[in-house]
C-alpha cells in the first residue's frame, strides 16, 4: 500500500540561489583496507549498534564487523568550526526539532526507498536499516548541518556529474566521504569533500605540491571526481560496484568478484569485501535516504544565509594571504575559506599563473594596491634566497695564532729547519708526481694552493665545474 508523505511546512528546505556560484564559480584512489576470507557466505540475523562499527551475527551465532564510514564518526564540533557554518549557517528557530525520532514499518522505509527519483538501485534491507537509523538518530544533529551546508556544495556537485552524464544521485558520496567538510583529511591522507588520495588526485588532474592541494578545492575536486566515478562505471557496468571501487579500489572488487565465482552484484560479493566497503553502499543509500525523508525523522536544515558574491584574479608572482588580509583589510579566515588549496596560503604565482578568490567588491582594490601587497612584509612572509654566495677559504689571522716562548736561539733555528723539511717532504707527498687524492673536506683552494698550482688549472685539467669534488678522487695538478 503506497504511504503517502506529508512534509511538515516547518521544515521545508531553505534552498537560495546557488550559492557556489558566489563562493566558487566566475592510477587507484585506496583506502588502505584488506579483504578477509571467509569460506562462505553469512546470513544477517542482527545488527548491533556500537560507537563507530556494526557488529553482524549470523543464525550460528558468528560475529561479524563493519565499520563506518569516517564521515559517519565525525565530532559534530569540528564541523561547527567550518568557516562557512561560523559565518553563514544557523539554527532555524522556526523549526523546533527534538531529539525525537518517530519509527516506521519496514514496508515504508522500502516504499521510500523505491520512490527516490534515482537510476541507482537503493534497496532495502538490516544494514541498510541500521545505517539509516545512525543517521536519524546519533548523528540527526550532524544531517541538520548538512543540510544547511549542502546549500553550499550541491550545484558545485551536480554541475560536475552533469558534465561526465552520470547520476545526480552521486551528488551525496562526499556526505559518506567527509560529511561535506572541505578541510578534512582522513587517517591515510584522503583529503578533501570527495577524500582524494594523492596518487589518485594526480592522476586525475589535481596539482599537489607543498604549497597547493588542489583536493581541497571544491570545484577542481568536484570533476576529477566525476571523471574518476565515469572511469569506474566504464569497468564494471554497475554503479554499486563502482561506488564501492571508489571506496577500496577496482583491484579489491575484482578479487572480490573472482572469490564470488565471477558474481558482479555487490549483494553477492559483500562477504568477500573490506569491512569499511561493507559498509560503504549501505551508507551511500541511507545519505540518500536521510537527506530527503529528514523532515520525518524530525530534522530541521540548519539556515543558510547568502554570502557575498566573489570573483577572481590572477597573479603571476608569489604572494601571502596575510599581505592581501593586512593591505585591504580583509578577514584572513574568509580569504583561507575562499582559498583552500593554498596548503600555506602562499599564492605560488611565480611557478605558474594563479588565481586567488576575493570578495567581489575587494577585486578592483587589489590592482589598485598591488605594489603595496607585494611589498608588505614581503622578506618575513616570503623570504627565499634567490642566490647565496659560498664562504672562501680563509687563511688564519696571525694575530689570533698563539705564541710559542723560546728557549733559545738555536733551538728556534732547529726547529724552524724541522718544521720546513716536515713541510716539504708532505707538499711533496701530497703532490705525488702529477696528480693527488682528495682527501675529505679538502676543496680544490686548499688542493691548489698545496700543490703550486689554481683553481682554474685544476678545473681545466680535470674537466670540473663549479667547486664540487668527491673526496678518493684522484685529481691531476700537472
């Protein structure tokens, strides 16, 4: 019997204008997981809900876990530190959500399910219930953030998908990936809303170097993502596959298919998946679920305000977020919310042309103070040696030497005598006829001032460039 859905006129969903488009627009991605054997496949008979995993158990009584995904552990706090939730996110006073959530058949969660307006198979089963019942209930106060800061984020997703003509569904994958925060990083390094790894990211397109992470740039990411999901459905044909490719890598579903006896279903090859891959379809199916029925769980959206609109420009030499901040007076935190993948926020404008997003308002100050921003404390937030020059070899002072009392004439005499046959009996070893060994942390001054000769002689007879020399080399001074 078809339940028919009344959504409550207090929480309607407060959709603005894109507003991306005033913030952003003008080899394997792995997660570090193995696959465990197991001899054949377990039947689900419960599901318990624990701190950060599930725990399956079997009609024998075998036990099972899954992890969640990390999004799914996040401390709400730390997405309520987000620039953009600080500055344009708030609570809905209109919309009174208690910690409440009413239960429903089995039968409704499936109708739901069925009528989600997706090409994506959704179905329905225990995983499936628990991962939506994490969402309704432990985390209800993480969905309400985001579904306030996927105002943000969606139209920066959607565009993306459209352009590789995948499913719009998939716009909720970075819900499971980072619970749309674009600053984090997981424990093996994934980083950014879709969670790129860095071999992955480079090979889709992303720059990362020790100044610019371009994981974290919401649109750059946003299509090395779609490209990378279009790669993914081209080699399995089958999208629950390839969302769980995304997650382990391709060469874990392939050696998940060959256990399963060439099975391409993702139900079928599950016991023979990473655990947190386990998890990781049920998870995109409940964000699915969680982010449309919210209102009948009880959940309000977080409000969005509308932020200034934004535009760029691009610079050609290197310049400091701080020198942009302090010159036009801007929120230094607003100008590292709007530029993310400046990893140090240095803009590296040298090494190739690069833009930075302003303020639109704040554009047309900046080529009028540009000389100033460069100039601004340029040597302490800047400050890298072009060209250093190397300190010579430098002969004792005579006036530092220390003083020897004598004892007499003669024996000064004798000594000196000593001292000038010692000399020469090693200048004449260390010349050894016409060439010598390099002995270590001698540099060829020292070698040619020891051996009658120069610098250049020693260069030109020995083909060398620069001062550079190995010591046990042999040099020829003759």
């Amino acid at each position: 019997m078809t339940t028919i859905l009344r959504k409550k006129t207090t929480c309607l969903v407060r959709w603005v204008l894109p507003l991306c488009l005033f913030i952003f627009m003008p080899s394997t991605l792995y997660a570090q997981t193995e696959i465990e054997e197991e001899e054949e496949e377990e039947e689900v008979e419960q599901v318990v809900n624990e701190e950060d995993e599930l725990m399956l158990t079997d009609a024998e009584g075998n036990e099972e876990v899954i992890d969640f995904p990390a999004a799914m552990t996040f401390d709400l706090d730390s997405l309520m530190d987000i620039y953009m939730t600080k500055n344009h996110l708030t609570t809905d006073n209109d919309c009174r959500m208690t910690d409440e959530n009413p239960e429903y058949s089995r039968e409704e969660y499936i109708e739901r399910l069925s009528r989600l307006p997706t090409i994506i198979e959704m179905p329905y089963n225990e995983v499936v219930q628990r991962f939506i019942d994490r969402y309704a209930v432990r985390l209800r106060h993480t969905v309400s953030y985001l579904l306030g800061a996927q105002n943000f984020y969606m139209p920066i997703f959607e565009e993306a998908l459209e352009a590789y003509g995948l499913p719009l569904e998939l716009k909720y994958l970075p819900v499971i990936e980072s619970a749309l925060n674009p600053k984090a990083v997981s424990r093996v390094g994934a980083t950014g809303l879709w969670q790129f790894m860095l071999a992955t990211g480079k090979q889709y397109g992303l720059t990362v170097n020790t100044l610019v992470d371009e994981r974290q740039d919401p649109i750059k990411a946003s299509y090395a993502a779609a490209h990378y999901l279009s790669d993914l459905y081209k080699i399995f044909g089958n999208w629950n596959l390839a969302i769980a490719a995304y997650n382990c890598g391709p060469e874990n579903i392939n050696k998940a298919i060959h256990r399963a006896n060439g099975e391409r279903d993702y139900w079928v090859i599950y016991p023979y998946l990473p655990k947190e891959t386990r998890g990781y379809v049920p998870a995109f199916i409940a964000a699915n679920y969680i982010m449309n029925y919210y209102c009948d769980h009880n959940i309000c959206p977080m409000v969005s305000r509308l932020p200034a609109k934004t535009d760029t420009i691009m610079v050609s030499a290197n310049v400091h977020l701080e020198q942009i901040a302090a010159v036009l007076n801007l929120d230094m935190e607003l100008l590292r919310a709007l530029n993310p993948s400046y990893r140090q926020s240095i803009v590296p404008g040298l090494s190739e042309l690069s833009a930075i997003r302003l303020p639109q308002g704040d554009v047309g100050r900046f080529i009028d103070f540009e000389d100033s921003i460069y100039n601004y404390e340029k040597q302490r937030l800047l400050g890298k040696r072009a060209e250093v020059a190397i300190a010579a070899d430098v002969e004792p002072d005579p006036a530092t030497r220390p003083t020897v009392k004598r004892k007499s004439t003669r024996s000064s005499r004798n000594t000196r005598a000593k001292s000038r046959t010692t000399r020469s009996r090693r200048a004449t070893a260390n010349r050894g006829g016409s060439s010598v060994t390099v002995k270590r942390g001698q540099t060829l001054s020292e070698i040619a001032r020891r051996n009658g000769t120069t610098v250049e002689k020693l260069r030109r007879l020995n083909g060398i460039r620069g001062n550079n020399i190995q010591a046990g080399k042999k040099l020829r001074v003759k």
